[in-house]
C-alpha cells in the first residue's frame, strides 16, 4: 500500500467518512479521515495527499474557505468539494476557488470514483508537465549540434562578453531573435532590458519617433513626451531586426548614437545620452544595400563589428531531431496537454522537405501535428501532406536562386575574411573543407 495513491477526506460526518474509505480503499487507494479543520490541520504537511475530498460545511468552519487556504500553498494537487445541502452557490464559489469537481450527498459510488480517476489523472497530467517546463525553462534555448549551428553559437558567446554591436545575417525563420537574446543574457547587459524592435513594421513617418522618442507638441497627436526605445533599452540591449528597412533619416540619427551615445528626440534640442548595446539582423544583403546607395556605408560598418551568420535549417539537418523533440514538449507543456512520443521515422520523412520557413516553419508544422493528432503517438501520418509528400511542392526555380546566391555570398564573405584560405573559410562556415571546395564548384566562385 505504500505506493498506492493517498486521498486525504475531511467530512465530519462518519458514515460518509466510512463509507468513502470502504469504496476507495477497495480500488486500491490509500485513504486518511480528518473529521475537522483542525485535525487536518495538524497533520496536513505528513499527510502528502494525492487528492483532497473536502466538506463544504464542517464543524469548525468552511470547506470553500479551506480549499482556497490549500490554493495559497498548493496549485497542483487536486480539490473535490463534497456537500449536502449543495447550492449552484455553492459550486461557484468552489470552482472559483480551484475545486476540480464538486461531488453531492447521497455519493454515488460510480460518480465517486470517475470523479477521483479523473483528478489524479489531471494531478499525473500536471506533474508531467511540470517536469517538461523545468527541463525547458523560459531562457532561450539554443538547441542543435551541427558545426555551423555551433559555430553561430560559439561566436556569439565569445562576442556576448564585450559591448560591441553585432550583425546576424539569415534567412527569415532561422532563429536571428532567439541569438540575439542569448547574447544579451550572456552579456555585461544582463540585467537590463532587451528592447526588440522591427524595422519593417514601423510606417515610415514613424520611426524616428519610435526609435528616439518624441517632444510634445512636435507633430500633429504628439499630445505628450515620449520615450523612444533607445531610451527604454537604456542600460540593456536593443534588436534592430530587419535593419535593412531602415530609411536613410533614421540611418544618420542611428550613427550619432553608435559614435556618440547620444540621441535627440523629435522636436527637441538637447541630447540625451545613453548606454546601449545594439544587435541588428537582416536577412538582406546589407554589401548590396550599400552598394546601391541606399543604405550608409559608415553605419554598415559600425552595425557589422562582429557578423554572425546564422545558417539555414537545410545547412544543420542532424539538429532536426533535436528542434522536434524540444518544440513537441514546449507545446504540450505550454497548453497542459499529455506529453507526446515520436515514432522513429517521422524524423528522418521530415528531413526530406526543403523548409523554406527555416526553424519557425518547423515549429509550426510541430505544433499542427501535436493539436490535430488523436492520441499520444506522433506518427509519420500525423506529417502534414505537403511536407510528406514526395510530391509536395519544392521550391520554385526563383527562390532556388535567391538561396544560392544568399549562399554563395555568405561564402564569399568566409573567403574574404581569411584572405581566400578555404581552411580557414571552412572552420569560420562551420563546415568541412572538402564540403565547401564541391560548394564553390557548384556555385561557380572562383578567386578574381
């Protein structure tokens, strides 16, 4: 009996005492009676229940006002109010409070143990969950093994330690925010803000305002002061995703800022100085912007101190098994939900799609089999059948192109950098020498 499930009762009434012990203990479950607050209260901390089956009316004073003492200290374990002259009143009160159910007398010894079989599965369901969410925690994970995955992360770490500004550079999807957020955690900036913003969410006529705050009265609705996001992220770290939107008015006030530490709100004349560190991601070609004149060379500069290119979910496949696992117990912790298991070939039909959408892709398409799934088992029929599908659609001909020439200038950045040593270029790519000599070949890069 010691490992049997423990359902502790308070019920001052001993034929429902009695009567309650006879019909769970006949299932095997360990039972204990307290016949008042009191006594349960002296010997709640031994008692280490699985499920409490409470009273709502008991000698010394209101079940409902025990459950929600129970509540204070314990949101895990299960609470059935039982009641006798039980009132819609009543059950309100009690489910508000965090009751699970809500049992009446004379108790019905079906609907007695549905009710408990129920409970404890919620308490099994909830336990496990728990564990998932401690194995998960709420920092950024940086999940995978691959060489070029790790050579991202290596290089983030190193670069987190000092206060220079960073450039990641990747396609859409590959998980620029989730780096960026690693380097500030790991930072002297730690324990203070981390401030995102998306330039190519903000209407053009706003930016300035929105990135350095505004006077009031310095246009049409400024009503009051603002602070801009520079100024919230004082102390901490600033995003600038998708820098390469940045129109070139905000370009100049972002450069007085990276040389100065200085900024001026819109319609205001003094400076305001703040200590910032600036991370930037793109997934354009920023050489290419500045080449064309529409992005500033001396701010691409100051932006790319460090570049860390974050490689595309084709480039590190071996940590497709890896991102699955952990995005499926990310789901089912997150919605309460019975942990799911993998058959072992969903993995490797899954590493057959291309995943144009990179590691946001993958997570969705997780999420879709975790929710549209019966059952516990996650199978390759659980696959969505555009990515299953031998004949599912591949990327077109034009993206193809896009992609090979993202990489192809990601390489040649490699071989500029180490002065065209392919060695070297390879250790900094995060990939085999032998498997970037075929890359140059199948791309056509050759030294001018």
């Amino acid at each position: 009996m010691s490992g049997a499930r423990h359902i502790v009762i308070v019920d001052d009434e001993p034929n429902i005492g009695r009567s309650l012990r006879l019909i769970l203990e006949g299932e095997g479950y360990r039972v204990t009676v307290c016949q008042s607050i009191a006594a349960f209260q002296a010997s709640r901390l031994a008692l280490r229940a699985d499920l409490y089956l409470l009273d709502v009316r008991l000698p010394d004073g209101n079940g409902i006002e025990l459950l929600r003492s129970l509540r204070e200290h314990d949101d895990v374990t299960p609470v059935v109010m039982i009641s006798g002259h039980g009132t819609i009143q009543d059950a309100v009160a009690a489910t508000r409070s965090g009751a699970f159910d809500f049992l009446e007398k004379p108790l019905a010894r079906d609907r007695v143990l549905l009710v408990t079989k129920n409970a404890l599965e919620r308490l099994d369901l909830q336990r496990e969950n728990q564990r998932f969410r401690e194995l998960i925690g709420d920092a950024p994970k940086m999940i995978g093994r691959s060489p070029a995955f790790l050579h991202a992360v290596e290089q983030a770490t190193q670069v987190a330690r000092s206060d220079v500004t960073v450039l990641l550079a990747g396609e859409s999807g590959t998980g620029k925010e989730l780096l960026a957020e690693y380097v500030h955690r790991e930072s002297p900036f730690a324990s203070g803000p981390f401030v995102k913003v998306n330039c190519a969410a903000i209407p053009t006529e706003l930016v300035e305002s929105e990135l350095f705050g505004h006077e009031k009265g310095a246009f049409t609705g400024a009503a009051t002061q603002r602070r801009g996001k520079f100024e919230l992220a004082d102390g901490g770290t600033i995003f600038l995703d998708e820098i390469g939107d940045l129109h070139e008015a905000s370009q100049a006030k972002l450069l007085r800022i990276l040389q100065d530490g200085e900024l001026t709100r819109v319609g205001g004349e003094q400076p305001v100085r703040v200590s910032v560190r600036v991370i930037s991601a793109t997934n354009r070609r920023l050489e290419a912007l500045v080449a064309a004149a529409a992005f500033r060379q001396d701010l691409f500069y100051r932006l790319s101190v460090v570049p860390i290119v974050v490689p595309a979910l084709r480039e590190r496949l071996q940590d497709l098994g890896d991102l699955v696992v952990y995005f499926l117990s990310e789901f089912c912790a997150r919605n309460n939900v019975r942990p799911r298991t993998l058959d072992p070939d969903v993995v490797p039909a899954l590493a057959r799609y291309a995943w144009p959408g990179n590691v946001r892709e993958l997570r969705n398409v997780v999420e879709r089999m975790a929710i549209l799934t019966p059952g516990d088992r996650i199978t390759v029929d659980s696959i969505p059948a555009e990515i299953r599908s031998p004949s599912a659609p591949r990327p077109a001909a034009g993206l193809q192109e896009v992609r090979d020439a993202a990489e192809r200038e990601r390489i040649r950045q490699a071989l500029q950098q180490t002065d065209w040593n392919v060695s070297s270029a390879a250790r900094l790519l995060g990939t085999e020498r032998t498997s970037l000599h075929k890359r140059l070949r199948a791309l056509g890069l050759k030294r001018k």
